[in-house]
C-alpha cells in the first residue's frame, strides 16, 4: 500500500499541475504563446547533450558539476486524472503521481535542473516505488541501482519564458529555459512521461 505525506487524492487537469505541453497532453495541436521551437545550432555542445540524452542526466550533471547531485522535492502528490493523456496510454479517472522536482549540487545548493512528471505507480515494481517516494534519490540513479530496464522517448523540445521557475535559477521571468519532454518505457508500456528545464544561459561554455 502506498502512503503519500501531506498529499490528498483529487481530479485535476494537469495542464495546472505540470508544464507537458498542452499538445502532448490534450493530443492536439495547441501550443502556449511562450513556446518556441529550438534551432540546434544555436545551443552548447553540452546543451545538447542534455537534451537528446537517453542516458542518465543525474550522472552526466555530476560529472559537469564536479560534485554529487540531489533531488529536492517542490510537489508530490496522487491525483485522478480528468482526461485520457493518449502517449502515455492513460484513460480518465487513472490516478498518477504528480511530482515537481530540482536537481540540486550537494555542496553549492546550486539547481542545475528543474523536472516535472507524471508517473503511473501501477505500473512500477513494487521495490522502485516504495524508492522513489522514500528516498531522495535521483529517478535515473534508482533506475541503476533497481536494475529497471527503461528506453526513453523524447517528445518535444522547446525554448520558453522562465516565469515562475526563474527565481530557482537567479535569472528574470522573460528570460528562457530550455526544456524537452519524454516517456519513459518498461516492459513495453509507458511508465512515466518526463519534462526537464534549464536556463538557456547555463551549460555554454565548453568542456
């Protein structure tokens, strides 16, 4: 049985709990204002990286940062969903965990990234959720350290106004993020679907 802290089970658009594009998550072609597609050749070798990874951002953030890195949690919480989300193959009424979160350098307190999703606890192995809202352990490294097989999709990738994730990052609210949004597969089913951001000003230098 799961236990959730501080944490109510309710039905909610998600659109006003995690920042998946609305296309994604209503399967049509709307789009906020504020998005923007992204042209590669404007971006750090290491920017890329980070968005057309399918390995572990955790590992590859530490190896930048030169220290170990932490989740910090902002939001965690079981919700119904009020509509189907079609890529991840969920009806309406599906209860999922919604979870805000900062990767965080163990020593600076510097955040280096900012993620949201939406997780089907079903569908986890029964050891990796009982990790995952215990432990203040990095999805990619429980992962490794559970031996869960996962292939990543991206879906998206795009440029957008920091707003209210700018005072996160020390930078204004017009300035941009860069963000990419992907599912998580298991067994051949999606488990989770992923969005990761970070200042368009971070990770420009070359390494």
């Amino acid at each position: 049985m799961m236990h959730f802290q501080k944490e109510s089970l309710s039905t909610v658009d998600l659109k006003d709990k995690v920042s998946l594009p609305i296309s994604i998550l209503k399967n049509d072609s709307q789009e906020s204002p504020s998005r923007n597609n992204i042209e590669p050749s404007n971006l750090s070798t290491f920017q890329r990286i980070l968005l057309t990874t399918n390995g572990t951002v955790t590992d590859i953030l530490e190896y930048y940062a030169s220290e170990q890195i932490r989740v910090v949690k902002l939001f965690e919480q079981l919700v119904s969903l009020a509509h189907d989300i079609p890529t991840m193959e969920l009806k309406e009424g599906t209860e999922v965990l919604v979870r805000k979160i900062l990767l965080q350098g163990k020593i600076s307190r510097k955040n280096f990234l900012y993620g949201d999703s939406i997780i089907v606890p079903e569908k986890l192995d029964e050891k990796f959720r009982k990790a995952l809202l215990e432990t203040k352990m990095p999805i990619g490294k429980l992962w490794f350290e559970l031996r869960v097989e996962t292939f990543k999709e991206i879906l998206d990738t795009s440029k957008e106004l920091a707003e209210n994730l700018a005072e996160y990052f020390h930078i204004q609210p017009h300035d941009n993020m860069l963000s990419r949004t992907y599912r998580v597969i298991n067994n051949r089913k999606p488990i989770m679907m992923i969005t990761e951001k970070f200042p368009e000003n971070y990770y420009l230098e070359s390494f």
